[in-house]
C-alpha cells in the first residue's frame, strides 16, 4: 500500500513538472514569437525620440486628385536633448532668422524638457520661407533637423463645410465624419532618433523617416469637386458675401463641382460647420419654376396667355402686393422675367394646390437629394418641406406657397437640382459628390456611379421654360447675372431682410453648369445673389 502511494506522488510531480515545462515553453514562445513585436517596439520607443509628422490618416482629394487635406509645409525641428549650447544653433541660424525670431527659437529648445521633440519653426513670430528652408538643409546643426510636415487643413482650407471637422482625430461632421471608418489612421509617420543608454545618437542610426503604415487602409476619399472651380467660388463669395451658399452642379450628370458656405468657422477644431447648402431656406420666387412648369404641362396656359397686374392681388380675404408691379398686362414669359406675383398667384389659384404640390415632388423637392451614397444617405438630414394638400385649400395658402413662403422650404442643394432638371432636357439626376474610394497609391477600391437620372418634365415644356428664364436676365430682373457673349437662363428671388436667389445656367443651350447663390447676408449694396451668380460664372466660361 505505501509502495504505491510513493508511485502515485512520483506520478504526480512528475505530471506538475511536465504542466510547469509546458506553461514555461507556451511562455517562451508567447514572448519570442506572438509579442516579439511589440516588445521590440517598446524597447525601441525607449531608446528613440519621435516627431510626429502626420497621423496617417487617409486624404479627402477633388475630381483629379488634388488633395483638399493633407497639406504639407516645411518645419524646422529640434530636439532639445541633443542640443549642449543654444547659443551655437543662434549663432548657425544667425543668417537665415532675424534677432526676435531666433531669440523665440532658443525659448521654444530651453522650455521644452525630457527627450521630445518640437517644432521650432514656423510658429508664433517665426516665418519659414522656401528660401530658408534650402538654407537650414546645407547646414549641420545638431539637435536640429528639416522636415516636412503634413497639415490636415492648411492655412487656406477649401469647402471645410463640406469636407467637415475632426474632433480628438475622430471625425464627426461632413466627409469625415461620413467615411470615418475608411480615413481613419493605422498608424502615424514620424522622423525619430535612436539613443544609447547615455542618450546619445547611435552611429549608424541617426535620424530615421519612419512612414505610416498603408496597405489598403487607410483609404483616400476622391470628391467630384473640381479645385479650381472651388477655389474661384470661396474667392467670389469671401468678396461679396457674409452668410450664405453657392452650388455648383453639372446638370448632365449630378457632379457637385463646387460646394460653399458662409461664414467661415473661426477655427478647424471648434468653429461653426453649418453648410447652408444643406440647410432649409424659403425658395421664394424661385418657385414659381415649379408653378410655372405644372401650368404648361397640365395645359392651363400657354407662355402667351396674358394677365393683368394692378400691383396687388386678392386671395381669399388677403391681398397681396406685387413688389416689381404694377406691371399692367403682361404674358406668362414676362410674368416670369419681371417676377410678377399677381400673375403667378393667379396661376396657382387656377391650377390648384393639387397640382403645386404634385410637381414639386415631381422636381425632387421635399425629399433627399441622394446626394451621400449608400449607405450614407440620412447624413442628409436636411432635405425642404411642402405643405399638405390641406393646408394649400384655402386660396391665401396657395397664394403663399406660389411665392416659396408658408410652409415651402428647400435647401440650395435642392434648388440645384430642380434646375438640373431644366437645364437637362427634363431629366432629373441626383447629386453626386462622392466620386471613389481609392487607396494611397490611387489604385480604386469602390467606385459610386452617377445617377442616369429619369425624366419628370416633358422637352416641350422644359424648351418653354427656358425661353422664359432667358427673359429674366435679358430684361428681367436677373439683368446682373447676364454673361457677356452667352445667353443665361435663370431666376431670381428676394428673401426677407435683404437676402436674394440666383439660380441659373449658362449657356441656355447645353450647359455644363448649373450654379445657385443664396445670400443671407451680402457684404455690400448691389452685390445680389444675381450680380455674385454673373461674376462666377463668367469666370467659368472664361477659362475655357
């Protein structure tokens, strides 16, 4: 018995010595094989000192692959542990800085402690010229080093509304915050030094670009925008607008060419991102394109059929002013052009809310644009309102949403798409502004099509409404957006307080571009929405 209670407790160490190998050899291999990386990683970053030059975050690129984010710029770095005298970087950098700029620099190495690395230059009072910068590269200066850097926005951002903010390198508005998933970092791209234990540079080492990380993610995010076009409209709008929104559209396809909003946040973290583009906004007399299209194609009247206007009209128990009149009698086409409100009232009295409403549907209104792709659509979450055929009974509501007030509301976007529709031959396309998914090497991942479109007005009608928006800047009230050499189709609309629409295209024959300009707030007497829509697209053209 006790001979095999020796046997049973020899099996049994023997059975904890074999457990305690095999723990100690799963430890072994945990170490030298899962987190050897990691480790060797850890132990490197205690040895090294590192200058961030970009999160590794995926770019935001127009039409062509001009990038809208990920700028670069030349920045001088130092690191402060390897430097023993400032007074020698002065004295290097003494030709190249004035006195305060390199007084600054020698306070920005003494102030910064531990083994980090900053950016000396440029900073608060300290310029970095090209110029400068191929002279610090000749130089030897230890502890000192040129770089580049990459800005996420730049000192001059394009279409930041629409390309939206980062928060804590998360983003949570407009593109980025969209395809946050596909954008965001792997890792960041750094220039570092290796040390010895006494903190010195290792021979051999020295300093070392280290890249992010890129195979197929991050992605790059390429937009239908065109650079150029982007560019002139935030000019135009910087010069002649406080609050508002310009859209530029290729009608043919749906391609936003540029996207612009005002004002300006006051800083890229915690600025204000409202896109008045996106925005909800009444239409005013732009809307009369939509009576004015359901009047010739249910065949209530022909752009001949003439009316009278005495400079105000009654609905109802209301009377409404026509603030262009009195214009006597006048023809639906000059009704149009001089934005005559007694005749359209008396139009949609006579066609019914019915029918109102029926074809702003039909021209897209109060509903998505389609304008994010799937399934991204809800980032749109602005998208106009109609009123219910019960409200448009009574003939003072029909004679408020003839004029785009009472419950009739839009979005910019919207506006550009319902001429869209005009300018292209009836045919209505939904807005693209996302055009690919591509990785850094600019190899496509996904591709979003544009929309084929469907047709919702007939050519006939779509040939008579553009006879009549050409009257609105040949003698109408559109004159200001006239395009010398070309003839412009459009319309225009007056918002309360000063504030006005321009909505138009240029040539009236197969144009290429559909702008709307919407000003809340102008920066000065006579720059209307229609003298902004002149100066843009005239630019446009002009270019060729």
């Amino acid at each position: 018995m006790g001979r095999l209670y020796r046997q049973k407790r020899i099996a049994l160490l023997l059975l904890m010595f074999l457990i305690s190998c095999m723990l100690l050899i799963l430890k072994l291999f945990s170490i030298q094989i899962w987190q050897a990386q990691n480790l060797t990683t850890e132990a490197i970053s205690q040895r090294m000192a590192s200058y961030q030059l970009d999160d590794g975050r995926g770019n935001i690129l127009d039409r062509e692959g001009v990038p809208l984010t990920g700028h670069t710029r030349e920045i001088l770095i130092a690191f402060p542990f390897l430097i023993q005298d400032t007074s020698e970087v002065k004295e290097a950098l003494g030709g190249i800085f004035n006195s305060s700029e390199l007084i600054e620099i020698e306070n920005i190495i003494k102030s910064t402690s531990d083994k980090k690395a900053v950016c000396a230059a440029p900073g608060k009072g300290i310029q970095l010229t090209r110029e400068q910068a191929r002279k610090i590269k000749e130089l030897n200066i230890p502890g000192i080093v040129l770089a580049q850097e990459k800005e996420r926005y730049g000192k001059e951002p394009l279409a930041v509304h629409l390309i939206g903010q980062l928060r804590s390198e998360v983003g949570v508005s407009g593109i980025e915050g969209i395809f946050e998933n596909e954008l965001k970092a792997r890792s960041p791209e750094m220039i570092s030094v290796f040390l010895d234990g006494r903190d010195r540079i290792l021979q051999g080492l020295g300093y070392r670009y280290i890249p992010s990380e890129k195979n197929l993610a991050p992605l790059d995010v390429k937009l239908t925008l065109d650079y150029s076009i982007q560019k002139l409209v935030e000019e135009k709008m910087d010069k002649y607008i406080n609050r508002g929104a310009v859209v530029v559209m290729d009608p043919r396809n749906g391609d936003i060419l540029a996207m612009a909003s005002r004002p300006q946040p006051d800083s890229n973290i915690d600025g204000s991102y409202l896109n008045h583009n996106l925005e909800n906004y009444h239409p005013a007399s732009v809307f009369k394109l939509v009576v004015a299209a359901a009047a010739l194609e249910k065949g209530y009247y022909q752009i001949n059929d003439k009316f009278t206007c005495g400079g105000q009209i009654e609905a109802g128990a209301h009377t409404f002013n026509c603030f262009h009149g009195p214009h006597g009698e006048v023809s639906m086409s000059q009704a149009l052009a001089h934005s005559c409100n007694s005749a359209f009232i008396e139009m949609g009295l006579e066609i019914g809310g019915d029918s109102i409403i029926e074809y702003a549907v039909k021209m897209g209104l109060g509903e998505r644009t389609g304008l994010y792709p799937s399934p991204h659509e809800n980032w749109e979450s602005n998208y106009g309102s109609m009123p219910s055929y019960e409200e448009l009974l009574s003939p003072a509501g029909i004679a408020n949403a003839v004029l785009g007030h009472y419950q009739v509301k839009a979005t910019p976007l919207q506006v550009a798409q319902l001429l869209a529709i005009i300018a292209n031959d009836g045919k209505l396309v939904s807005p693209r502004v996302v055009m690919e998914l591509t990785t850094s090497k600019g190899v496509t991942v996904q591709r979003f099509n544009w929309d084929k479109g469907r047709t919702v007005l007939l050519p006939s009608t779509v040939k008579q409404i553009k006879l009549m928006m050409a009257g609105v800047t040949r003698f109408g009230t559109g004159q200001a957006a006239a395009v010398e050499g070309y003839a412009t189709a459009g319309k225009t609309g007056t918002v309360q307080a000063g504030g006005s629409w321009f909505a138009g295209f240029t040539p009236v024959e197969f144009p290429t571009a559909v702008i709307v300009v919407f000003i809340d707030e102008s920066k000065g007497h006579g720059y209307n929405a229609a003298y902004v829509y002149g100066k843009i697209m005239g630019e446009i053209l002009g270019r060729g």
